[in-house]
C-alpha cells in the first residue's frame, strides 16, 4: 500500500512538471495557502502580545498614549534588540523582507531557507512592536513565501512549481495581512512573478482565497480602514485628482530617492544604524506620536477628516522622514503600510485644499485619502493594479475605481519618467539580480528540465572489450561510460563506433575519443538552474537523477541554446 501511495504522489510531482498541471496546482494553492495564512496569523499575535507587553496596545498601536520618555525609549530600544540580534547571526541569516524573497525565487531557484524566516519573525515582531516605521505586509511575506517554499522542498517538488508556490504564498500573506484577496493575488503577479500565466494564476489564487476565509474565521471580516462610501461629485475635480497623482509621485520618489542615497550608510556597523535609525523616529515621536507603528488607527483617523490642514503637512513630511530613514538603514519591516499611510495623508491633505477652493464641487474628503492611499502604494512598488485593488478591499468602496486610475498614471508617469525613479524593491538590486527580471529567463526558471532533456542514451563500463558488433547495435545517440556503476565521462555513439572500426582490441576506456565533461542535477531542476550550473561548471551535458541517484536522463548544453532560441522566434 505504502509503494502504491509513494508511486501515485511521484506521478503527481512529475505532473507538476507540465504546463496542463492546473488541478495539481490548484490543490499546492490551497496547501499553501493554509498554512501560510497560520504562520501569518502567528506573527501577527506576536506583534500584539510584544506590544501589549511593551505597554502601547494589543494591536501594537496606541503610540500616541505613551509618554515622550517611553516613545523615545521603545523605539530606540527596539531598534537596538534588532541590531543586536543581527549582529549575532552570520550574514547569510540577515537578509529578510521582500527583497530576500526576490533575490532567492531568482538565484536560488525559489528555494528559501526557513533560518531567515525565523530571523524575519523574531526580528518583525520587535521592529513592529517598538513602533519602528513600518509595516507588516513585508516580514508577512517572507514568511508565508517561505512556508510554501519549505512545503515544496519538503515534496522534491520540480524548481518551477517553487515558483509557483512562493507565489503562493507572497499571495495568501498579503491576503491575511490586510483581508485583501485580490491584491494579493495581483501583488504576486506584478512584483514577485512579473508575468502572467494561467498555470500560475490559478493557484494563487485558490491561496488568497483560502487565506482569506482562514483570515475571516477568526473574526477579521471588516475593512480594516471604515471610510465612508464616497464619490467624485463632478468631473471638475479631475485637474484636483491629477495633482493628487503628481503629489503621490514625487512622495514615493522621494522615499526611494532616500534609499539610495542612504546606501553607503549600509557599510557602517549594524548597531549605529539602526541605533540612530531608533533614535530619530523616537525623537521625531516625540512630538508627532503618530508616525511610530503601521499607523491604521492614524490613517482611520484621516479618513475621518479630523485632522488640520497644518498637522497633516507635518504628518506627511514626518512620515516619509522615518519611512526612508527605516527602509535606508535596512529595517527588517516593510514599506506598504507607510506607503498607505503616506497616500492617505497627502489625500486628505489635497482633498481639503480643493474643499477650501471649489467647495461646492468638492467631493468626499475620504474620496481623496483613499485614492492617495492606493495610488502612492501602487508606485512605489510599480505595483499599480495591486495598489488600486489594495484601496478598494482595505475601504470597500468601488466608487473610488475610476479616479483611482487616472491618479496612478499621473503619478507612475512623474515617478518613472520624470523622475526616473525605480520600485523600491530594485533601487538596490545588483546587476545580475536586474537581469533576472528578463523575461526569457523568467522563462527558463518557469521551464522544467524534461522539456528538452534526452532518455536516448546507454550505459558502458569502461572495462568492458570494444567490440564492432555489439557497438553497431547501439541506437542511443550518446554513451555513459562508467566505472564501478558510477558515471565516468560521455561519449558520442558515433563517434566510439567509429574508433572502435579502427581498433577492436581494446577496453572503452582505451578509445581515444573525445570525452564531455559533466555535472550532476536531480530531477527538479528548472532549465534555469541546468543552464547556471553547467555554465559555472565549464560543463558541456547535465546527468538528471531521480530519488535513488539513478541517471534517467541528460541535458546537453546545445539543447539549451535551442531551446531559447525557438523561445526567442516565438516572441
């Protein structure tokens, strides 16, 4: 019975390997959602716990109760634990966040390690708990996409179904954090993916919408920022909207402006960065409590509208001042929840200054915190469905559609091409991790290796006499040779046939023909990693594996090469 079941799942992870797999995948959709959604939760219930702990509320919010001495001291000292953490870890552990899930679903293949989860967890709680600038959505992702990753490794699941799963997983993370199903989805498609496939949209989606139903059950079935239903009450306001959209872009720019200029900053020792990154927000506190944290009780209040003009300018600069200065020094939280923040606030903002000028055509104040609110998400992370949809689910309010949109292509186009600014999940990636976002390469990580491996091959103990009449036989293009059962070097058929017509009174190994260097892969590799491999290797044909170290198949580098030139004609 235990052979049946173990032949039935192998038939299973080879099916994985095809594009017509979407059952399949459906079913790793709703695993992966699962359990990404509990490991969510669980973060987020220790952030709750530290902060209830640390003295600010149970929702780690509530800044603005403490005293000045306790702010400044609970953001400091947070900052320090985290450094302190760090620096006790070897820097492979360190990397956290959105970027480490990018970095690994293209270098590593989607093979996340769970030491840095655990690290993104320990580490998140406290940043998110002290009230550091950030957002949770980050170490959420991580997480989740490192729980689906760990399910599929677990499996020997084939490298493109990682992807998937990661995927997965980034999906059902933004749907627990938020109870935003949608934008999870695409959020993982836009940023995580960069592209659209059936095979891989179906499954995420099955992922967010288990998440988000895990998400309900436990009681998280309201928006999570109540604005009233507001419209665009003339199409006069759109010039209002546009400059909304232009003050959105410049914002996200100047936060990831802030960024890169705060690159070199990264060299100085991880105590002082974060101690000073700790300190400012503290003492910026202060005197604007409501900067500390994610701010969802802060941004309730904005779509109120019970905030002066004169505070939200300060709120606003305040803000985007901690958010570039947290996300510069590489504080392990995440940047969506500020972005949000930061939208609602430069909305509210414009909303009452077009109140104050137009007041009869003026629409909702909340109209124009929310789309501020979706359209400075969207371009920071060039993420603009995501942003839009993110706005939509967080306030329930499709009313705010249309002015949504042309919001996010005035302030993508000053972001992007005026000021040629960049996602904040790239402005400081290496060359090489920029050109992993080719989409050719995109498409030999999304390619199994058996869509241009060969079976045709035999095996040949070096030992063994040449004989004419017996190598005549041989229809496999290529040979093993191989000493004691294990693979020596490779030879072309052709190539022993014909030396052997010239000497037949010598062993294999005696031939003098041309030898290919190898490697070995398992049977899960992508064409991707085939490709890395053999070209680190100076190696000119992979052996695939199975389970048991059989050799069931070989890839020569050629084929590769044709492989992506068919995908290259084909456009």
């Amino acid at each position: 019975m235990r052979k049946i079941t173990r032949l039935r799942f192998r038939r299973f992870r080879d099916h994985l390997s095809s594009y017509d797999a979407i059952a399949a995948y459906s079913l790793l959709g709703l695993m992966s959602g699962t359990l990404s959604a509990f490991a969510v939760l669980g973060f987020f219930w220790g952030i709750q716990a530290l902060g209830s702990l640390l003295g600010s509320s149970a929702n780690a919010e509530g800044f603005e109760a403490l005293s000045i001495p306790h702010r400044v001291g609970l953001a400091t000292g947070g900052a320090l634990a985290i450094a302190f953490i760090l620096h006790a870890l070897k820097e492979p552990s360190r990397s956290t966040g959105i970027r480490h899930v990018i970095h690994h679903l293209n270098s590593h293949y989607g093979q996340l390690p769970l030491r840095n989860a655990l690290t993104q967890t320990i580490v998140g709680i406290i940043g998110l708990a002290s009230g550091q600038s950030g957002g949770r959505e980050g170490p959420g992702v991580h997480i989740g996409a490192t729980v689906s990753s760990a399910l599929g490794q677990r499996f020997r699941l084939p490298n493109n179904s990682l992807r998937i799963l990661v995927a997965c997983g980034t999906a059902a993370s933004i749907s627990a954090a938020f109870n935003t199903p949608l934008a999870g989805v695409i959020f993982a498609m836009e940023v995580i993916l960069a592209e659209y496939t059936v095979v891989g949209f179906i499954p995420v989606l099955v992922a967010a919408a288990t998440a988000s139903v895990i998400t309900q059950w436990f009681g998280n079935t309201e928006a999570i920022f109540a604005a009233p239903q507001a419209h665009l009450q003339s199409l006069a306001e759109l010039p209002l909207i546009v400059l909304l959209g232009i003050a959105c872009g410049a914002a996200a720019a100047c936060i990831t402006a802030s960024v890169k200029r705060l690159e070199p900053v990264l060299q100085w020792p991880i105590w002082l960065r974060f101690g000073l990154a700790g300190l400012t927000t503290g003492c910026i506190a202060a005197f604007i409590p409501e900067v500390m944290g994610m701010g969802t009780d802060t941004v309730a209040i904005l779509l109120s509208g019970q905030v002066t003009l004169i505070f939200l300018v300060l709120l606003a600069l305040a803000k985007i001042a901690t958010t570039s200065l947290t996300a510069g020094v590489g504080m392990p939280v995440g940047t969506i929840g500020p972005s949000l923040f930061i939208g609602a606030t430069i909305g509210a903002l414009v909303g009452d200054l077009g109140a104050l000028a137009i007041p009869e055509m003026s629409s909702e104040h909340s109209l124009y915190a929310v789309v501020g609110m979706a359209t400075t998400m969207g371009v920071m992370i060039n993420a603009p469905l995501a942003g839009i949809l993110a706005a939509v689910e967080l306030t329930r309010n499709l009313q705010t559609t249309m002015p949504a949109l042309i919001c996010m292509v005035a302030g993508t186009i000053v972001f992007t091409s005026v000021l040629r600014q960049r996602s904040i999940y790239q402005i400081l990636e290496t060359v090489d991790e920029s050109s992993q976002r080719n989409p050719l390469l995109r498409l030999l990580h999304s390619t199994h290796v058996s869509a241009c491996w060969s079976t045709q091959f035999t095996a040949l103990e070096a030992d063994q006499p040449a004989t004419q009449e017996e190598f005549a036989m041989i229809e496999a293009p290529w040979c093993i040779i191989t000493r004691h059962g294990e693979p020596s070097y490779i030879v072309k058929t052709q190539d022993l046939l014909q030396k052997v017509i010239e000497r037949e009174d010598l062993s294999v190994s005696d031939l003098d023909v041309r030898r290919f260097s190898y490697v070995t892969l398992d049977d899960t590799a992508s064409v991707k990693r085939v490709k890395d491999v053999l070209s680190n290797n100076n190696a000119e044909i992979a052996l695939i594996q199975d389970q048991t170290g059989q050799v069931i198949a070989g890839v020569w580098s050629n084929d590769i090469e044709k492989l992506i030139n068919r995908a290259a004609r084909n456009g």
